[in-house]
C-alpha cells in the first residue's frame, strides 16, 4: 500500500528501442502492426482469466502476444465472444470468426468498458536464481507509452502471505515482463499491473494457486494473469542440438519439442510443465507458465486454447527470406 507522502518510485524501460520501439509513435505504430498481423479465427473462452505469451523482439513475437491480449479484450465484449465450445478433441472449432483487423471491430472503434483491474504478469527468471517468486516493489512501470500503475495492494497481500517476496533487483534486467506492458497500456489503459519474476520449481505452483483463490474471492476486481515464456532455444548459439543441426532438426524443436510444452499447458498440468523443461529444455519459463496455467486450473479451467505458434526461424523466412541454424520458438495461449 502506498505511504501518503513517500516518493514514488518507477522502473524505468531497459529494452525499449531494442525489443521493441523507445518513442511513443514508433511504440503505438507498432502495437497496431501487431494487432493487425494476425486475426483471432477462433471461438474463444466465454471469458479468459489467464494466458501465456512469448517476449522476443516484437519483430519476432510481438503478433502472437498481442493475439492474447486482443483475445482477453474481446472476451469482456459479449457481441463478439463466440458461443460454440470445445470439439471432442479438446481444441474449438472455428465459426464465424471475428477478425482483428476488420473495420467494424477496430481497436479505436471497441465501445465496451476495459474491464480488467490487473494483469498479474509472470515473469521468466532470466537471470534471478533465488527459489522464491519476487515481486518489482516500484510504485509504477515507465514504458514509451508513459507510466502504469502497480497494484501495491495486492503485492502487501501476497508478501504477507509469504508467497513471494518483495525486491526491484530481479526485475533490472528482465525484459520478459517489461515487453507485455505496452499492449496492456495501448488496449486496457485504466488497468494495473503486479509484476514477478517466478523461478521453476513448485513455488510456481502455490503463488499460481493462491492467486486463482484471491481472484475467486474478488468480484469487485477483475484479475488476468499472465505468463511470459518462450519455448525450446534450439542451434550451436544456445548449446542445444539433440537433434543436430539443420531444418529438420529445426522442425523437430517446433513441431515435436515445443509441441510436448504446448500440450501440457492445454491439459492444465503445470507440474508437468516444469518437469518436461527441465528433461526436454522446451521452455525458459515454465514457473511463468506454472503459475498461470495453475491460476486457471484452481479457477475451474479444463482446457488451454492455441491461438498460435511460431517460431524465430519462421519467422525469419517469412519476413527476411532466409533462414538460421538457431532458432527459438514461440506460442499464444488462453485459458
């Protein structure tokens, strides 16, 4: 909770004009060539309480991050939330879908309410090795797009139920988490954020869990949470080559590799997320992953929704014409 009369204190942006633009115009422009770059062709959840999103470049998966949180926009708007359900096999069916870039469904042209209080944003542990989560303990985050508030109030809540502890210095130099704030900025600009680093192992688990339960108990204050991971660093500049090098070895890492994390999430099993990237090293984050899809699950989710997957080297080929031994790859989800 903020202290009347103690200076605020804001972590300044550590990636902006590298991941992605550092001036505001460049920043916003970009924000809708990502919104733009792929249509939400699926039927979506009657309401979206969670999601995992990549953190590359934006050049890299900036489209596939903002598919979540233009799914998580829509789902708040009943006259475009599709009502059809999930197929036997557990994936939804596309009917009549409802496209991002579509002029009757704009982003500037969306008359309904924001809705969402706070986007709790898991972060990968880069370069944190603590065991415990911790949370950013600035007031606010800056970005291009200005300053957004963190919700302090949640934050005393769970430092006080010792399911995270409180310190800016794992947040430094993390940019897993600072990537996703400016689409929060652009398409839910009343919204908080509560920023943690979440490291892989079972505390992911329990802070996911208690997070669900808090937000069961909150009716009055919609929380979404979020988890930022990418998936298998595959090529002789991340050290792993099981399969060799090469575009079959390339493909392998997508469609088998990365494949195994994107199932689990969509089961709902989050221990075996941190048990399969640990063995299969197909996730930098899976407490980020753990976390959310943990929330989820205690909130009465069965299922995970792909929106998309891709990949660094797909992208590569798809916007440059060529291609690379290295590769990283990269998933939107919902739940």
């Amino acid at each position: 909770m903020q202290v009347i009369g103690a200076k605020m204190r804001t972590r300044k942006p550590i990636v902006a004009g590298q991941f992605y633009p550092g001036l505001y115009s460049s920043c916003v422009a970009e924000i809708d060539e990502c919104l733009a770059a792929r249509a939400v062709i699926k039927s979506l959840p009657e309401t979206i309480v969670a999601g995992i999103v990549p953190h590359a470049g934006w050049t890299f998966s900036g489209s596939l991050a903002a598919m979540v949180f233009s799914a998580i926009k829509k789902s708040l708007d009943p006259s475009t939330r599709l009502k059809t359900g999930p197929a036997r096999d557990g994936r939804h069916k596309k009917v009549h879908p409802v496209r991002e870039n579509s002029s009757e469904n704009s982003r500037d042209k969306v008359k309904f309410s924001n809705g969402i209080h706070t986007f709790v944003i898991f972060g990968t542990a880069h370069s944190y090795f603590g065991s415990v989560p911790v949370l950013d303990d600035n007031d606010s985050w800056e970005t291009p797009l200005g300053n957004v508030a963190v919700d302090t109030d949640l934050a005393e809540r769970l430092v006080n139920e010792k399911l995270a502890i409180s310190s800016s210095s794992a947040h430094r130099g993390e940019h897993s988490i600072e990537v996703q704030i400016p689409f929060i900025q652009q398409l839910f600009p009343k919204a908080q954020i509560l920023p943690v680093v979440v490291p892989p192992n079972e505390q992911a688990i329990f802070l996911g869990e208690a997070l669900g339960d808090i937000m069961k108990s909150r009716a009055d204050k919609k929380i979404v949470c979020i988890g930022s991971t990418d998936l298998t660093h595959y090529g002789p500049r991340y050290g792993f080559t099981p399969m060799g090098t090469g575009q079959e070895a390339l493909r392998w890492a997508s469609e088998v590799n990365d494949r195994k994390f994107i199932d689990l999430a969509l089961k709902m099993e989050p221990q075996a997320l941190l048990a399969s990237a640990a063995e299969n090293y197909n996730a930098c984050g899976p407490g980020a992953a753990a976390a959310a899809v943990a929330a989820a699950k205690k909130l009465g989710k069965t299922t995970g929704l792909l929106l998309a997957q891709t990949s660094s080297n797909e992208v590569m080929l798809s916007k440059m014409g060529t291609t690379s031994a290295d590769s990283v790859g990269y998933a939107a989800i919902v739940f």
